[in-house]
C-alpha cells in the first residue's frame, strides 16, 4: 500500500478490524520509510452483469430503475417499502449468483414480475399488462386464472 505521505511502497499492517456491518475492512497501518500512520478500507469489488435490451443494447444493471417498475406497479397499493427494498435486495442477489457477464432484460423482468406475484397480486397484474403488452381482456383473464 502507496504511503500518502510519502509514497513509498513499503507499509505495515499495525491493525485489522472488520466494520460493524461487516462488508470491509478497516487496516491500520505504519509507513516503514517515515513512521507515519494511517488508515486504509478494503471492500470488495462486485460487478453485477450488463443488461443486454431487446434491441441490443447493454447497459449497467440500475437498482433504480427496478424500483421504478416496482413502484408503478405497486402504486396505491398497501406494500411496506421494506418489503420492495427486500424483494429489489433478492433480485441483485439472484443476478450476482448467475455469475453471467451479460443478463437479457426480459430475464430482469421475470424475476420483477416474480417478486412482485409474491408482493401483491393486483401489481403484479399491472405489471404483467404492461409487460406483457396485453391487447384484450382474454390476456388478463389468462395470468389472473394462472393467480
């Protein structure tokens, strides 16, 4: 680790502790070249994989624009936002344990509508409409009989 000081490469580790919530380090540590402390964090690096759109475009995976959709969906609808926040955290976590580089969007969408199934089923339904492009009534007769 590069001194702030003085730029040597040469430091020792005086201190490790974890953080309280446990997701880094913090390293205590002594410049061997001019004796001076400091501290460091160390976290790791998580890549979630590139959403790969229908017209095949890629973009970074946005937690928000998952919370969009959910929020829409869920609008006047009587769901705690602990339990969106939970079902967002879940979808993160099923993308990270894919390990793909690359996710379609419609995959994203699934696992939103899933979440949402479990949330509240009128959401749900919304969503599906939207998603789905419902054209009539049969389409929505079709996912509330699969309810």
């Amino acid at each position: 680790m590069k001194c702030p000081f003085c730029g040597t490469l040469d430091s020792q580790v005086i201190d490790s502790r974890a953080s309280d919530s446990g997701d880094s380090i913090r390293r205590r540590r002594r410049c061997l070249a001019c004796n001076r402390r400091f501290t460091t964090y160390e976290t790791a690096d998580i890549r979630l994989p590139q959403v790969v759109k229908q017209n095949g475009q890629r973009e970074d995976y946005s937690a928000d624009k998952v919370r969009v959709s959910f929020m829409r969906a869920l609008h006047k609808r009587p769901v705690p936002v602990e339990l969106v926040d939970a079902a967002i955290d879940r979808i993160r976590q099923h993308l990270l344990t894919l390990g793909e580089r690359e996710v379609q969007s419609l995959r994203v969408g699934e696992m939103v509508m899933e979440e949402l199934r479990r949330l509240d089923k009128v959401a749900y339904v919304r969503f599906a409409s939207v998603y789905r492009s419902f054209q009539d009534l049969d389409d929505f007769r079709d996912v509330i009989r699969d309810l």
